[in-house]
C-alpha cells in the first residue's frame, strides 16, 4: 500500500491578508499527521487517539531520576572522542499503567541530550519485565516517552515521522500520551517507537546484525567510536562502521555499489 500526503496553505495568508494563527497551523499539521500516518498505524498507534500513561514511584525515585544527568562540558568536550560518554542516567522502579492495563515492575530511566534535557518534564524510556508474559503492549519490551519539550505543537516529531514512512522509509512510529508520575500531570509526551531489535525485525525483515545510535558522530575514523553500540551488538560488527566510512570517503565520491551492501 502506497500512502500520500499533501499539505499547503495558500499563498501562507488567512482570508483577510493576515497569517494564520497557531491554531490554524496545528490544526493543519494535524490533519497532515494523520493522512501520513493512520493507514499503516496499528491500534496504539492510532494519531487520533490520546493515550493516558500513569507512572507511580517513591518520591525518593522520583526525584532521584529528575536529577539523574551527566557533566554536558565533558559530554561536548574533548574527551567525547575517546567514546561514547557516560550520561549518569539510571534505572528506576516504578509500577505503569498504559490506558488502564498495570504493570509492575518496570524500570524507568531518563533519557534525553541537551536539548530535551529537563528536570521538570523530563523525557523518560521504560522498559518492561523480561518475562514474555509481562511484556507491554504488543509485546514490547521497552517504550519511549519524548517531552518535545522545543516544539509546542507535539507534532513535528510525529509528522516527520509518518512522512518518512509514507515515502517507504523504516521510521519509528508515534503516538501522542497523558503523563503522569505520582499523580503530577507532566502534559502531553510524545510515545515512539524504540529503534531496537523488534523495530529491526519489523521494518527489516531481521533483526541480525549491528546496531548503532549516533549522538555527535559521524562516519569518520576519527568519530567511529562515538557510534554507541546497542544490546546485541557484537563488537567484531564494527567493521562495518569501518566498511561504510571507507566507501563515503572514497577519493572521487562515494562507492554506492560499497555502500548498498551495508545499508
């Protein structure tokens, strides 16, 4: 199934020559949000649902995580290039409720780089019993909560989103959520879709091989070890950041032909 989407505004001005209002604009976003990404969304999914996730934790917990975060002058510094740096973010205990279904035992931790970095509203991810039986929803093993604590609308993530998947692209997918933790309303967070093995499986058909998240890396042999690996990643599959680096840095242009065989 092949998906399209289409959004404009005229030549940019309301009826009387003036701009539309903020209002007029998230109503648009939304309607576009929703065409990109409501027939390939499962249920939970669903960009016209608003779901409601209730955390509950000691307030020792609690505020223990509000203050978990590392040094940001060493995480930009220098040192950054001997590896991926240590954020200083821990697991939490806390008891979940997800549109009224429980689980107990789940473990919390914040999540977030300088931008997203809050202590008030911060962005979490929560990761589920390893039990098969007490997985969440779908049988994930771990979710995200993003704050998009920089855009006011909530929608530019999910928008990105749905059109990178209407365009036959593997994107993580979206949903908007109620947060509450120990009874404090945090607002509306933006739940996706973790990019991990099951995500792998879904979109790649596997979920053998290397996998890698980038925060301030690059595909150069000097920023090859900010790649941090993810769980199941073995390190002899490094070789391929090499593979892949080597072919971008081909004298004359990249090696596609290199290239297709890793990504």
């Amino acid at each position: 199934m092949t998906t399209s989407c289409h959004a404009w505004g005229g030549d940019g001005r309301g009826t009387r020559g003036t701009r539309p209002s903020w209002r007029a604009w998230l109503a648009w976003g939304w309607l576009a949000l929703t065409a990109c990404c409501r027939a390939a969304s499962p249920a939970w999914f669903d960009p016209s649902v608003l779901h409601a996730v209730r955390l509950t934790m000691t307030p020792e917990e609690w505020t223990a995580l509000r203050k978990d975060g590392g040094d940001f002058v060493a995480l930009l510094g220098p040192p950054r290039t001997n590896g991926p740096a240590e954020r200083g973010y821990r697991d939490h205990a806390a008891a979940l409720v997800m549109d009224g279904e429980r689980w107990e035992g789940v473990r919390v931790r914040k999540r977030g780089f300088v931008g997203s970095f809050s202590r008030e509203r911060p962005s979490l991810n929560i990761e589920f019993p390893s039990a098969p039986d007490r997985r969440g929803p779908r049988g994930w093993r771990r979710v995200t909560l993003a704050n998009t604590q920089q855009d006011a609308s909530s929608i530019q993530l999910s928008a990105a989103m749905g059109m990178f998947r209407a365009l036959g692209l593997a994107a993580s997918r979206t949903a908007l959520a109620t947060v509450e933790v120990n009874g404090e309303n945090l607002g509306v967070y933006t739940l996706v879709e973790p990019v991990d093995r099951d995500f792998l499986g879904r979109t790649m058909g596997s979920a053998e091989g290397g996998l890698w998240e980038g925060t301030l890396a690059d595909f150069e042999p000097g920023l090859l070890p900010l790649l941090e690996p993810k769980r199941g990643t073995k390190p002899s599959e490094a070789r391929v950041l090499e593979e892949v680096a080597r072919a971008l840095g081909r004298p004359g242009g990249p090696d596609m032909e290199a290239l297709g065989r890793w990504v």
